[in-house]
C-alpha cells in the first residue's frame, strides 16, 4: 500500500477509534495488522508501523476469527469489524477471504470492508444526488467488475449487516464514515 492509501487508511482508523472510545464507556479495540501472514499489534504499532511485502486478505480473517474463537464469544460480546486496504490481494486469495467475510459476518453486529484508492472519485459529491439504490462511497467510477476482483466478488453479501466504502482522498472519509453508520445498504 503506498504511503498516501496508509495516511487515508490511518485517518479512517483513527476517527473510528476516536468515536469508539468517545461513544462507548467499555470498549475492546483489537488491532490486526497484515500483509502475507497477520499478527495482532499494539494500538501504537498500529498506527505507527508500516509494513510491506504482498497481501493475503485472508490471513486477518483467520487472526481474527482465531482471536473471536479464544476471546470473544459472540453470545457474549457485540463484535464489529472494519477492514481496510488497497483492494490489493492474491486471486488466489480472494474465494478464501470472502468464504472468511461470511463467517465474520455471521457473528458480527457490522462488517466495514473499505477500500483505500486515490483514484477513487465519487460519480457525485453530494450524496442525494445519487439513486437510493446506489449509496455514495460504495461503487467506484474508475474499477471495472472482473470476477477476480474481491470489491465485486463481495457484492453478494453487502446488507445493512455488511458495508462496503470506497475511499480515494481526505475529504471522502467522513462521508464514508456516516454511510458506515448511517444506515445505508449496498444493494
């Protein structure tokens, strides 16, 4: 991921992480951070080291689902999940991460999947502008639908339970935040 998809991943974390902490009194904040193998990181290590190499989705899923399995009982706790990235992952990978995304979301209260590309650019900046059927930040002008593309292949699950954003500057970041919390659905 380059450095400026990092800065527009980061920011998306750290306002989430600020409205976590601000809205909820006891909050569990687990940080994942991946690139072929995943490893759980300190709340500094997350936001401050940067890793590099190849992408395989499905090794955060797996951590996860490892950490939910050990710590956190879905009986017993009201799980979200948000995952962000550059879209960036192995072909090979991706029937694996969306068999994973189903799972979490099976036991999830909310899945986030958003995508970081700066050549992202809404078809409209003003969100009633856009059909009820088509939410801002969850389609993009610029990313075709190839079957080995996890964006569409995740299509099929997307609900008020599962959101995708797509984000490509600053400026989309709240506006993908809201949508995430908003209400609206994918479809």
């Amino acid at each position: 991921m380059s450095q400026a998809r990092k800065y527009l991943a980061r920011s998306f974390f750290f306002l989430l992480y600020q409205f976590l902490n601000y809205r909820y009194e006891k909050v569990e904040v687990v940080f994942i951070s991946h690139t072929t193998h995943a490893e759980r990181v300190s709340e500094d290590d997350f936001f401050k080291v940067a890793s590099t190499g190849g992408t395989l989705i499905s090794s955060a899923l797996d951590k996860e689902l490892e950490i939910i399995e050990k710590e956190f009982h879905p009986n017993a706790w009201n799980i979200y999940t948000f995952y962000c990235g550059d879209g960036e992952n192995w072909v090979s990978d991706n029937e694996k991460a969306y068999d994973e995304f189903k799972k979490i979301k099976d036991m999830n209260q909310l899945v986030g999947y958003c995508e970081i590309n700066e050549n992202y650019a809404p078809l409209s900046d003003a969100p009633e502008d856009l059909t009820p059927s088509l939410p801002w930040g969850t389609f993009s002008a610029w990313k075709n639908e190839e079957s080995d593309n996890l964006w569409s292949n995740l299509s099929p699950i997307c609900d008020n339970k599962f959101k995708r954003i797509m984000i490509g500057s600053a400026d989309h970041i709240w506006t993908a935040f809201t949508y995430l919390f908003g209400g609206g659905t994918d479809e």
